[in-house]
C-alpha cells in the first residue's frame, strides 16, 4: 500500500493533509533492522500491518482493524456526543478518532457502554461486524462487574439476584450468571444481558443499592492489573479469542 493511502487509513488526515505530511519531512517508517527512515516519497509502496511510523513525533504501529481495551475512568461518558461529561473518546489519540469510515463506523466504536460513574473493561474496534457479534444479546458473552453495596448483604441477596428479580420495563425475571459475596459490602455480578442500567436495577429489586461499579472481565478477557485508569493497549489475537471474536 502507497504511504499516503496508509497514513490516510490509520486516521491521520484526509489525503492531501498525509499528503503534505510526507512532503514536508514529517513522515519516518522503520525497516525490519529497526532503523528509522525519513518518507521522502508519499507513493512508496509498504506493508501495513505492523508497520511502524513516526508522524510528527508520535509513535505509531499500523493495523489492518482497530481492537484495543481501555481502562474506562469515571466521569467519562461513552459517547460520540456527550451531553454532560467529556467523552470516553478524547481519551484516545487522534489517528483512532480519525480513522475513515469503514461501512457504518467512523473511527473506532464502544462495543456496548458503560454509564459516567461506572469504570472498568471497555472494547473499542473500527470493525462493524465484531461489535455486532460481541454486542448481540444472543452471543450471551458474560460479563463481570465489582459492586460495592451501600448495604451489608448476606447470601439472600445472592439467592434473589440468582433465581431472578422483575425489573420495572419488563415481567418476566432477570437472573445472574454468577453472584458471589466477597465481603457484606462487596459483590461480584456475572451478567450475560446488556439492558439499560441492569446492574443498578437488579441489585435494587434485590433489596439494595449500587455504591460504585467496575467491569472486571468480559467473557474470559479480564482488565489488566497494570493497565491505569484512562490507559489504552491493543488488543492480540489471544486476547479475542477470550471474548469468542
């Protein structure tokens, strides 16, 4: 692929600004030897998969799709178009929020969101057709959430949580994959549905209230130790495969 239809691809401005990027020496590839090569030449022909740039100082590996995890903070709103916190987006550099359309999906997307106050395991791809396997409610991908109850509990709040509580849109029992005490205040939730708000929901049909909530794991993906709040990595072929992609 021509360096400029790569720069184009991995998000870094319309064709005439990667363009003028190269012609003005912004532009450096790195050679299978590890040595860094200034662009003189925006038609060079490159491999794109695991190329690596330097774009006006900025780092940069180049893939083929977008999958990566980021450590969601609070405060933060999964949405293109906040309404009243900054957006889980502006965390993330400029060439993932750039990137062209491919079919439907501008740049990357949330597969699924979590609410302002809530932190945790956020995937993010450019890819349509895996957020539609991962976020249809018929894959039944489990997830796990870390809740601190405002309330002591005990094991009946697991029982109820396990064999079902009505929510307020909907007749029929909503039940838990997975429900453990870690200590009276602390609870862990594996859900396998998607609703609006469920968690919160779900542990107030029960009898209690959600004080703060963390998703720790989806599917057997789990949030990394050392990945900070408001930090981003891509993801590996290993690591999709934990979620079924």
């Amino acid at each position: 692929m021509q360096l400029q239809d790569v720069l184009f691809r991995e998000g870094f401005g319309t064709r005439r600004v990667c363009l003028g990027l190269v012609q003005q020496g912004h532009v450096h590839w790195r050679d299978a030897s590890g040595a860094w090569h200034a662009a003189a030449d925006a038609s060079v022909e490159l491999e794109l998969q695991g190329l690596q740039l330097r774009v006006q100082g900025l780092e940069w590996v180049c893939h083929k799709r977008v999958c990566i995890m980021l450590h969601k903070p609070s405060g933060v709103e999964c949405s293109q178009k906040p309404s009243a916190w900054p957006s889980v987006y502006t965390l993330l550099p400029a060439p993932l929020r750039q990137r062209p359309n491919k079919g439907a999906v501008q740049g990357v997307q949330a597969i699924g969101r979590l609410d302002q106050d809530t932190t945790g395991l956020l995937l993010l791809t450019d890819d349509g057709q895996l957020i539609h396997r991962l976020a249809s409610p018929r894959r039944e991908v489990p997830k796990v959430y870390e809740i601190m109850l405002k309330h002591a509990a005990a094991e009946s709040l697991l029982a109820k949580l396990l064999h079902g509580v009505v929510l307020d849109d909907d007749p029929r029992p909503v039940c838990a994959a997975g429900a453990e005490l870690i200590d009276p205040f602390h609870l862990r939730l594996t859900l396998t549905g998607g609703r609006y708000h469920q968690v919160k929901r779900m542990v107030a049909a029960a009898g209690n209230r959600v004080e703060a909530l963390h998703r720790s794991q989806i599917g057997g993906l789990r949030l990394p130790a050392d990945l900070a709040p408001g930090h981003w990595r891509w993801l590996e072929s290993a690591d999709l495969a934990l979620v079924g992609a």
